[in-house]
C-alpha cells in the first residue's frame, strides 16, 4: 500500500448498521485501558455492538499477552526499582512498551468481518490507509508463520498482514474471541523506542535496540502525533466499514461497566500469572 494509492478491494467489508466511535483524550493507566477494552467486548458480545476506540496510556507501561511468561523472561525488581506500570492484556501475543504511542480497540461482532484473519487484515488495512494518508510509504507484511511466545517481543519481528513503514514493523495487534464477538486491539508506534523492553529482559538476547518507528512523519515532515492519526484512523474506518456511525461523548456508562474489571486487571497476580 502506498501514499495516495487506491483502496484495494481486500480492504473492504460488507456495509455496517452501526459503529460507535470514541477518541478518548484522557489518557489511562493499563489497568484501566484493559478494562474499559474488555467492556466493549462485553457489549459486542451481549448486545451486538461495534466499538472503535482510539487512546493513549498514563503512565508508560509495559503489557504482556495473556499466556507470555513474564516472571521468566522479565526483571521484576529492575520494573519495580524503576516505578514503572505493567499489566497483563486480555488477548494473547508479546510484549509492548506503550509510550508515545496511539493504540486502537475494535470490539464487534465477528460477523462484521468473517473470521479472526479476516478481521487481522481488514483492520490493518484500515490503520495502514491511514498512515498512507497522512503521507506515509505504507507496506503489508506478507504472509508468515505466527512466531512463539518465545520469539522475542511483538515489535521484533512482523507477522503476514501486518502493517510496515519503510520494511519496519510500526503496528502490534493481538485478538481475542469471545463467542460470536472479537476484540482487536494494538499500538500504533508514533515515534516510540521499544528497546525499553531489552532493558527489562532477565537475559536479552533479542538485540531489540532501535526505535522500529523511528520517529513517524506526515508529509509535512512533522511527528505523528496522537490526535492526528486517530483522526484519520477514524475517517478512514468510516469509510470503509458503511454503517451509522455515532461519535461517543459520554462513555459514563461503559466506564461504569469496565469497573468490573478493574480487580482483575489490578491484580498483581493476575499480571504476574505466568
């Protein structure tokens, strides 16, 4: 995918009754971002509704996937000596270091895509067009085997359908599935430096020590920031998944609901399962 060039016809899905849009501007601990991301499936998944959200985290924190041996591969006394967040994610993969950063949720039902790899690579294709339009040389990873848990963290190395800046992997994603409804979400890295998490390593052997996004810029030779790539995430997203879509300025309620989960994605042991 290149700057400027044509919506490929891989990249479009079946028109949509209804999305709900929230650029959320209040940046959250991982904790809370978790929770409120596993509210939304709740609501796919019990009512049918279809969720993109597009925010940032506070403090910087370092998340696992679901099943990633943290105490094993991670210095827990090095994290803690530094003050640093962590959380565990709901959905499987590795490690991120989310910092200057947008990351996306898209809650639905699985329908509106097909299956989980369709869903992959709709929504890359999304958050790619995107970036081309913001004046990026935008690339998909072509297909690959799903590295192991053991492969290093989720920046080290591209998976198929992922999304490529200049051959560098700047888009993590991870899934999960919960009855008919899917939850999707990632970091977008604006210009982030995932060497932290080599830092942290009990014995780094993964040579993770340059900034994948090495330091994103419009077309105007600007950084990326948050609030402009959420924008034409969002104009893009409208576009190519039809439906009514209604911005959310009032996310009371689902706030309300991800305090169920607030417990579990505080927990030290939920965090530090595995």
């Amino acid at each position: 995918m290149r700057s400027g060039a044509a919506p490929q016809s891989s990249c479009t899905t079946s028109p949509q009754p209804r999305w709900n849009l929230w650029i959320d501007e209040t940046p959250q601990p991982g904790w809370i971002n978790m929770a409120v991301d596993m509210a939304l499936l709740d609501r796919a998944a019990g009512s049918g509704e279809s969720w993109l959200r597009l925010y940032t985290w506070r403090p910087h924190c370092l998340s696992f996937g679901r099943h990633e041996p943290a105490t094993k591969r991670y210095d827990l006394a090095r994290i803690r000596a530094l003050g640093l967040d962590t959380v565990r994610r709901p959905t499987g993969g590795r490690a991120v270091w989310h910092a200057r950063e947008l990351t996306y949720a898209v809650a639905a039902p699985a329908s509106r895509f097909g299956s989980l790899a369709t869903a992959y690579t709709h929504i890359h294709c999304v958050l790619g067009e995107a970036l081309s339009e913001l004046g990026l040389e935008v690339t998909l990873a072509p297909r690959a085997p799903t590295p192991g848990l053991g492969s290093g963290p989720c920046f080290a190395r591209p998976v198929g359908g992922e999304v490529l800046v200049r051959g560098r992997k700047v888009i993590g994603s991870a899934q999960m599935r919960r009855g008919d409804a899917l939850l999707q979400h990632g970091s977008i890295l604006l210009h982030d430096n995932q060497s932290m998490i080599s830092q942290l390593e009990q014995h780094s052997s993964f040579g993770l020590t340059a900034d994948p996004a090495a330091g994103l810029t419009d077309r105007h030779g600007d950084q990326l920031q948050p609030s402009a790539v959420a924008t034409a995430v969002a104009r893009i997203a409208a576009d190519r998944w039809q439906g009514d879509w209604e911005q959310v300025t009032n996310p009371g309620a689902v706030l309300q609901e991800a305090a169920t989960h607030f417990p579990w994605f505080a927990s030290y042991t939920w965090t530090w399962a595995r």
